[in-house]
C-alpha cells in the first residue's frame, strides 16, 4: 500500500487509520508480495509444486479419465470455423485445431461472388516454433488492418513469445508465403503499429528504455520509414506518463491514409488525434467522455466515436450514446467535422466495437434490446446519415458484423447461439445471404433451449439473464454453470462453445444435462455507457450484487441448489468468480478463477493494473480503498470459513494482470485450510486456458467442476 509522501502528515495519518479499520487483513499485505515475481525463483518454485500436486489430486477424480477422453473426441471434431477476412480479392483466414494447436495461416483468392476459393497454407506457427526454437505465439485475434490496402500482399504480423503480451512485429508477404528480408521489425516489447503506405508505418513500442505509460505500455508514438533505424523514427505523439495506453488506427487509402491516435487518461476518457504521413497532427475536436476504446470504426476518412454521456459537440446537443463520426481530412474546416449517424431510441443499446463494422462505404451495427440483436446499416449522405434495419435476431441469438481490410470492402454478418454453430456469411445490400463457413456441429441443436429471464438486485434494479436449459431436464436440482464479465463496459453474448465457456469442452457439461447460465450484470455494456459507470469504482460492489441477485432467483425458484452451482471467469470475470466465492461461499458449489485479479491493492505493480484505476479505484484515497478492501478477493479470505472448491489458473507469462494474483489468492485458500486447487502453465500467456492448445489444462477443469458438481452423472446422456 502506497500513501503519497507529498500528503501532509496529518493526512496521511488519517488515511491510514482508515485503512486499518476498514480490513485487519491488511496487516498481512506484505507477507505474499514475493509472490509477485512472474519468474522470482521462490515464487516459481512455490507455484510448480502446488501445480504438481493439484494436477495429481485432479487426475486422481473418479471422472478424469473419461472427461479426458470426451475432450480429446470434442477437440478432434473440431466445433469453430476461424473468422474469415476479407481483403479485397483475398481472404484471410487462421485456423487452429487438434492437429495444428499454435495455428495456421491461410490465405485464398476470392471469385466474383465474393466467396473464397480453396485455402493454402502461408504461415504454420507450430513449425516456425520449431524452426525458430521458440515458443512464438501468432496473435491474430484481428487481421483486418494488419495488411496494406489496396493489394493486402504486405502484413504486420504480431509474433508472441510464450503467448504473452510482449510481441516481434514482423513484415510478411502473403504472396512469398515468407517474412520479408530487411523488412519492418520490431524487437521483442509491447508493441504496436499501423501502415501508412508501403514503406511508413506508425509504430508505437517499450523497447530499449522507450517511454511508457503508468501501465507500462508505449507512451511515444512515431512514423517509421522503410530501411530506417526504429531508434531514428520521428516521434510525432508522446503521451502522459500518468495515461492508461495509447492505440493506433488508420484511416484513408492511399496517399491520404492517416494516423489514428487514441489517447486512453482512463478507461472512460479520451483524446483522439489524426495524423498525416508528414507528421502533422490535429486533434479531434470531440469530447472526452466517449464510450471504451473511443475508436468504435472507421469509414472512409470518418473516425466513429459513440459519446458516453450527454455532450454539446460544434454547438449540437447530443444524448449519451449518440454515434457520431469525426472526419480526419485536414480539408474539411472546423466546426463541420462532426456529423451524427445514429441515437438509439429508449432502451435500445450498442455494444461496443464487436458491434459495429464498415463495409462498402457504410456502417453497420448492431443493436440490442433485452439481449435480443438486430443489424442496423447506415449511409452517409449529403443530407447526413440514413439509417436503415438490415437484419433482426431472435432471443439467444448473437450476431456480429466485420468488415474486411478496408472500409470498401464487404460486409460479414456472423450468427450463432449457444448451441446453434455460428454462421459467417457475405452480406451484400439487396442481395441475399451467401454462407461463407459454418461451424460442424458438437452437439444436437434442439436438446436445449435458450431464454431470457429477468432478477431484482439488492438495490432493486432489473437484471437480464442468459438461461441456456435442456429442453426436457432431468428431475431435482439442475447442476448450473455460472459465467460473466461486468467491467470496462464489455458484455457477454451467446456463442456456439466459444472461449467465454470453455470452447470445445463445455460439450462435457451440456452432455450430462448441465445448463448455463449469463447475467448482464452492471458494469458491463448490456444497457449502455450508464451500465458501466454505474458499477465502477467505490460502486463496483452492484456487480456483485446482481450476479448474486440471478444466481439467488434460481435457487430460490427450485431450479437448483447452492451444491450444484459452479461460477467460472476469466479475468475481470476471474475476480469476478474469485468475489463471488468469498462472498458468498454458501451460494455456490465450485469457483472457477481463470487469469484473474485478486488484490486491488496491489493491482497496479503487477502487470498493466496500473492502468485500471478508474475502473477500480485509487488504493490512495481512502474512501476508494475501503470500497476495494471490502470485496478484493485475496484480503477477504477468513480462516474458520466453509469455502466451496477453488480452481485457480494462471500462466507464468500472463504479463497483463501478472501470475502475482491468482498465486496469492491460492495461497491464503491454502493458509485457511480451504479446499484449493492451483494450476499455473509457464506459456500461454493471458489466454493460457484454450482447449486446443492446452488440451490437458481444460481436462482437469472440466474434471473438477464434473466431479465436483455432479458426481452422480459423470457418465454421458
């Protein structure tokens, strides 16, 4: 715990007595930190021998042999079909399975409906990890802007190794199949970059003493010329040290394509920038207050923003939630840079940038009312923007939109559900749907069924659930699998064995008659900016309140019991479970914590936490700090309580909450005599727990929430 020396004595007293009332825990704050040190030899020593020893106590579970097996069968059928970019007359695909756990790039040439032909391997990770004897990761969770328009031949690829956050960027030529020799290349750091043409990126990093910010990430951003020095690049933007992070964009094509700059403070307020290919920069005569990451798409030489509370923007008024777009050509005057394109009408909400896309000189986006989708598509005119309903969903529906390598090329609508395999199809206006790849199915459709449910929390505010529920379920309790996120304004949403659940293994579950359940709990986006303002920092304790409130309703209702719960996150969500189970540990059977966060006052000299303190809190001021005392999960394990089951999982390179938490938090379980479980993988990074790459890991997940959930039905339905 830090107190400011600057604060006067007499203040810094106070703060401290107020610390110390509000949790004697805390006294022992300082006892664990060694268990900080991602790669400290003690704290690896400490974290392989209870590993070790968690792995032999799970194998020894009456049900792991099988569960084993079902996940190995799960895995082979291989349930998703890897999203699909298009990029002019390309298609770019990276596909991971069974048979290729690290992924293969895959490029085909599309025909004249716009459907990609046969696929061709280009880049196979497992085999340059050999080549290399490395253990590089591709991250590739976004290929649309790492390839330049209009050709899409050159990429910036994003190499991680052990999967962390730390990345090589390196150029690659599709066509060659081969990075480029002498090419742009970053040394390993927190890097990111962007194409300005084909011989300038804009490039921001952390290597070689470069400037961060609070979190540790690029603080400096500069245009980098082809063949030049990366320590000579000129510096055109140098963020606050005190900022969150800085991200990049692009915009334009050609010898107009600019710099996108977003300047995070916080989690919830921003400053935007373009930037030409000479260095000029402008910034974006938009209000702070935008909706997380401030950048939702660009269209042409339009940055979309969606406003996140009530705004006078060039002397219009705007509700909250307003999606406005900025244009960034140097061009158009001030004052007549911003233009509306749409306001949501009472109780509609957008989500966030997984909602909305450009394709074709458009923008589409999709909306929700009570968790049920619908595609809306807008035009810019001379006139402003029309805007237009393109597609519409149904209850347990989940639908997403993505455009391709520039704003002119197509759109894809993707549609599943939770046991309806996802759909990724061509949209083009008036003509109809073509199917570019469809999910194999893992399971039979019609043996569950999805509804939308409604609970009352603490303070009285309606909540909205995800209840997926065999069709015809077994008699007594219904053994129930709880998962959510409620922070930074992100929502959880249907997908067909997505990584939210588990991928692939989750089928273990729904074959023995398990059900699923989804709060949209504050915090989140679900309804909005305001639902995410209104469980932050000293409010956060609402989350909690509303999961508890749903989980509370099915009990309550007869539909299960407290023993036959299980509650799972990942992340936020793993602080979230991690909560839950020592809040509450007579409301759930078994904890889940994946990657999580378990010391809010510690959280900033681990990993990127310092860059969360808006969404959590200041531990230096005392009221903040109370709020996170009273529920961080690590400080609010007791001796002397019953705790239902922990499993809690981390990767030794998870270097964006750091292995620090989750060792912590099983350390204290441990010390109270709970029943704790501690798996810590040495790659993988913040996604360690993927069912293709770390097959064994989700085996003895699914183990421990089998065995100790439902032990009278380990075998399959």
């Amino acid at each position: 715990m830090h107190i400011d020396i600057k604060t006067p004595a007499r203040m810094r007293a106070l703060a401290l007595v107020a610390l110390a009332a509000a949790a004697p825990a805390m006294a022992q704050a300082t006892d664990d930190q060694w268990l900080e040190a991602p790669h400290g030899t003690q704290a690896l020593e400490w974290a392989r021998a209870k590993t070790a020893a968690s792995q032999t106590k799970i194998r020894a579970m009456p049900t792991y042999a099988t569960v084993k097996a079902e996940l190995a069968s799960a895995l082979a059928t291989g349930a998703a079909e890897p999203d699909i970019t298009l990029m002019g007359q390309r298609a770019v695909r990276f596909l991971r399975d069974a048979e290729h756990p690290y992924g293969l790039l895959q490029l085909a040439r599309r025909g004249d409906d716009g459907l990609p032909g046969a696929w061709r391997t280009v880049l196979d990770v497992g085999q340059l990890r050999k080549t290399e004897n490395a253990p590089l990761e591709l991250q590739a969770y976004d290929l649309s802007s790492a390839c330049l328009a209009p050709s899409f031949s050159r990429c910036l690829l994003r190499l991680s190794p052990a999967g962390g956050d730390e990345v090589e960027i390196r150029e690659f030529d599709l066509d060659q199949a081969r990075f480029v020799e002498g090419g742009f290349r970053t040394p390993k750091a927190r890097a990111f970059a962007e194409w300005l043409g084909p011989d300038q990126i804009m490039v921001e990093h952390t290597a070689d003493g470069a400037p961060k910010t609070m979190a540790g990430w690029p603080a400096s951003v500069r245009l980098w010329q082809r063949g030049q020095p990366l320590a000579s690049a000129r510096e055109v933007y140098k963020a606050e040290p005190s900022d969150a992070i800085v991200q990049l964009f692009a915009v334009g094509d050609g010898a107009q394509r600019r710099g996108v700059i977003v300047r995070a403070i916080n989690y919830s307020t921003f400053d935007v920038f373009a930037v030409t290919q000479d260095g000029r920069i402008e910034q974006a005569a938009l209000p702070r207050s935008l909706k997380p990451m401030a950048v939702q798409a660009l269209v042409g030489d339009q940055v979309v923003v969606q406003l996140g509370t009530d705004e006078v923007v060039e002397g219009t008024a705007y509700p909250a939630e307003t999606l406005l777009a900025w244009n960034s050509d140097p061009a158009v005057p001030a004052g007549k840079k911003v233009t509306r394109i749409y306001t949501p009408a009472d109780g509609d909400y957008l989500g966030g940038r997984s909602d909305i896309a450009s394709a074709q000189g458009k923008l589409a986006f999709v909306v929700n009312r009570r968790l049920v989708p619908r595609v809306l598509l807008a035009r810019p005119g001379a006139d402003g923007w029309t805007v237009d309903e393109a597609l519409a969903g149904q209850p347990g529906d989940n639908i997403s939109v993505r455009g391709g390598g520039s704003s002119d090329d197509d759109l894809i609508v993707a549609t599943n559900g939770f046991v309806n395999p996802r759909r990724q199809e061509l949209f083009r206006p008036g003509q109809p749907l073509r199917l570019l790849a469809k999910d194999r199915a893992l399971f039979e459709e019609g043996r569950y069924v999805t509804e939308i449910r409604t609970a009352t929390s603490r303070d009285g505010t309606s909540v909205d659930y995800y209840l997926l529920h065999p069709k015809t379920p077994a008699a007594g309790p219904q053994p129930l699998f709880m998962t959510g996120y409620g922070a930074f304004g992100i929502s959880y949403r249907p997908g067909y064995f997505d990584y939210t659940v588990g991928g692939p293994a989750f089928k273990l579950w729904l074959d023995r008659g398990g059900s699923l359940a989804i709060p949209a709990i504050r915090g989140g986006g679900e309804r909005g900016e305001a639902w995410h303002q209104a469980a932050i920092r000293k409010d956060r304790q609402r989350s909690y309140d509303d999961f508890i409130a749903v989980a509370e309703q099915l009990v309550s209702s007869g539909y299960t019991t407290p023993k036959h719960i299980g509650v799972f996150g990942m992340s936020n969500g793993g602080l979230l479970s991690a909560t839950l189970g020592t809040q509450r540990p007579d409301l759930f059977g078994a904890v889940v914590s994946d990657v999580p966060l378990t010391d809010l006052i510690r959280m900033r000299h681990m990993g990127m936490g310092a860059a969360w303190i808006n969404e959590y809190g200041d531990p230096d001021k005392p009221d903040e700090a109370k709020a996170m005392l009273a529920y961080s999960p690590m400080q609010n394990v007791r001796k002397g309580t019953t705790y239902p089951p922990f499993l809690v999982t981390i990767s030794t390179e998870d270097n964006r909450v750091g292995p620090g938490h989750a060792r912590k938090l099983a350390s204290r379980l441990f010390d109270a005599g709970a029943p704790v479980y501690f798996l810590e993988d040495e790659e993988g990074g913040h996604g360690v727990s993927d069912a293709f790459r770390n097959p064994e890991l989700m085996a003895l997940r699914m183990t421990f929430l089998i065995d100790t959930l439902i032990p009278a039905h380990a075998g399959t339905h």
